[in-house]
C-alpha cells in the first residue's frame, strides 16, 4: 500500500474528515507505532504501522456507509457539544463511526448527508467542487423582487460579495434558493442584509440527492445509484 498523508488515513478509516484529522493529530490524540505524532507533513504506510486514536486501534478495513436525513428543528450537526442534542443521537442503531458532511444550523431543518468516507466528505463540503445545495426559504416578511434580485445577484457578507444563486419566488415571503457555497448561516444573514428575516428554513438537496417525503428526525441509506452520482462528481 503507497504511503499516504496521516490525516488522509484517518479520513478514509472513517474516524473523521481530513481537516478534523489534522487537529487530532496536533492536539496529541493519534500515535504510530505507540509513539504520539503531531506533525501534520507526517506520511504512513497503513500495511507497515500502527495507527491508534485517544488509544484505540484504526483500522481501514470498513463498511463504507451514506446516509440521508430529515434533520429536525433543535439538533445541532456535531459530533460532540456539551448540552446540545446531536443529530449522531439519532442513529443508535447504526454500528459504523460516522460523521456529517458540513452543517445546518440548529434553527433550521432539512436533508444533511452522513458518512464514515472521507473522500466523499472532502468533496461535498469544500466549495471549489461547486455542488449545489437547495433549499426553501420562508421569510418574516413579503419581499420584493428587487431584494430577490440582490440575494440572486450576491450581497457583501463580512466584507466579501456572496456568488451568485438560483433564486425562485414561491409567495409574497417564500421563495427556494440554490447556493453553491455554504458560508456560516449564509441565508439568514443575507436576509439581514436586506432589513428580513428567516422565520424557517429548509435544505432541500444537497447535489444530485433529494429531501423527497423523507419525515423529520428519519433517516435512509442512499441508494448504489446516488453514491455512484456523488463519485461521478468527484
């Protein structure tokens, strides 16, 4: 097996995302060989060493898993935060590690993508890959079509432009949006932007996977032919 990155076996081991994995390693939690690593250039070769993390054997021989859920309204997409409800509280059943692909804030509901595959992980999170993400917006109050325009057409958000976005009038407050970025609370900031504000909102799609009839707090594997979508976006 070639050698690889440290931080990139630990993503396709399915502990956690690349990015994750290089904070484990400079906070000490990940050893080779029984000796800790903290240096993030670090390259193994998984066939000749061993890999433990917070001291507990990682290996990559696993069941790669996908799975689509209605995130409900209160639950926080994280692994781990203290006196929060976690959206990994809702898969007791589910014996692989897993993790979610990005974010949906706690106010908000809708499709999110979980995973124990790193790569895909990397994909669909990072924003140079350019997979869209939908999603239906209601507002607090009517908006205008020339404020549609500007949310379409991009508003300045810490001091950068957003880009542009597919934007769809439903009603006088409720339009759907496709956004190819994912900045932080990015849609209810642009409400802000324009004197709004987002009384609900929902994620639709994430790339060529759908929300469909899916019920809140429910989850679902995806299916070989929307696994086989994502990778041929890689």
């Amino acid at each position: 097996m070639p050698a690889m990155r440290l931080q990139k076996f630990l993503s396709t081991a399915g502990v956690c995302s690349r990015r994750k994995g290089e904070s484990y390693i400079t906070a000490g939690r990940i050893k080779v060989n029984g000796k800790v690593v903290t240096e993030l250039g670090t390259k193994i070769d998984p066939s000749k060493v061993t890999v433990e993390f917070d001291n507990k054997p990682v290996t990559a021989d696993k069941r790669l898993v996908y799975i689509a859920l209605h995130k409900p309204i209160g639950y926080v997409s994280s692994c781990s935060q203290k006196k929060e409800k976690i959206i990994l509280d809702l898969f007791p059943d589910v014996p692989e590690r897993i993790y979610p692909v990005g974010r949906l804030d706690k106010d908000s509901t809708g499709l999110i993508l979980l995973t124990n595959d790193g790569s895909i992980h990397q994909r669909i999170s990072h924003p140079s890959f350019d997979h869209e993400k939908e999603y239906d917006v209601t507002l607090a109050a009517p908006i205008s079509d020339i404020d549609l325009n500007k949310i379409s057409s991009g508003v300045e958000l810490g001091g950068k432009k957003t880009r542009r976005a597919i934007v769809q009038r439903i009603s006088k407050k409720r339009f759907r949006i496709t956004l190819k970025e994912g900045r932080n609370r990015q849609i209810r900031r642009m409400a802000e932007k324009i004197g709004n504000r987002v009384e609900s909102l929902k994620r639709l799609r994430i790339s060529n996977i759908r929300l469909g009839t899916l019920g809140e707090g429910r989850w679902r594997y995806l299916k070989p032919k929307e696994i086989a979508g994502l990778k041929s976006e890689e």
